[in-house]
C-alpha cells in the first residue's frame, strides 16, 4: 500500500516481530525512504491507529514542525482524532 503525504509517496510495510508493543511501538516512519513500517502482529483497528499516527509525524515533519512531530502526545492525540472522524462508516444516526 502507498499513501501520500504532502506529495511524496510513502510505502506502508506490515512486519511481524519489529517491535515491542509492551512499550507502545507498533510503528514508524522513515522519512529518507518514505516507508511506514507497521508492527503486523496487530489488529486491524491498531494498524489504522498506528498508520493515521504515523502520517501525523509525516506532515508535521514535511511542514517544517519538527517540534511537534517529536511530541508523542499531541502527534497520538491528531492521530487518533483523524482515524475517529475518517473510521465512521454508514453508521444510523
């Protein structure tokens, strides 16, 4: 899967056993080679968390607001307001 973050392609990569989810590191995103790798072993609902995350921390980044990319509670908190509002799907009011 690809998603674009201001304009720049990003590979998203599903890898079983790259992280520690004791310690809340189910992702991350490496900019020099436009790759999100995503910890495989988690739900579905995890990895779209985790991917909205890591796309908060690449725009953030690319909009030169490298200060805001490295504060883990505000990029958690965009992320997950973002995958909450694009997660709702054909639900009866």
């Amino acid at each position: 899967m690809k998603v674009n973050i201001c304009g720049i392609p990003h590979t998203v990569i599903e890898k079983e056993d790259s992280f520690d989810a004791v310690q809340k590191n189910l992702g991350m995103i490496d900019y020099g080679k436009a790759e999100i790798v995503i910890n495989k072993a988690s739900n579905p609902y995890i990895k779209q968390e985790t991917l909205c995350h890591e796309i908060v921390h690449g725009i953030l980044v690319h909009i030169g607001r490298d200060d805001l990319s490295n504060d883990e509670t505000f990029v958690q908190a965009l992320g997950n307001a973002i995958n909450q509002t694009f997660s709702v799907k054909g639900e009866k009011e």
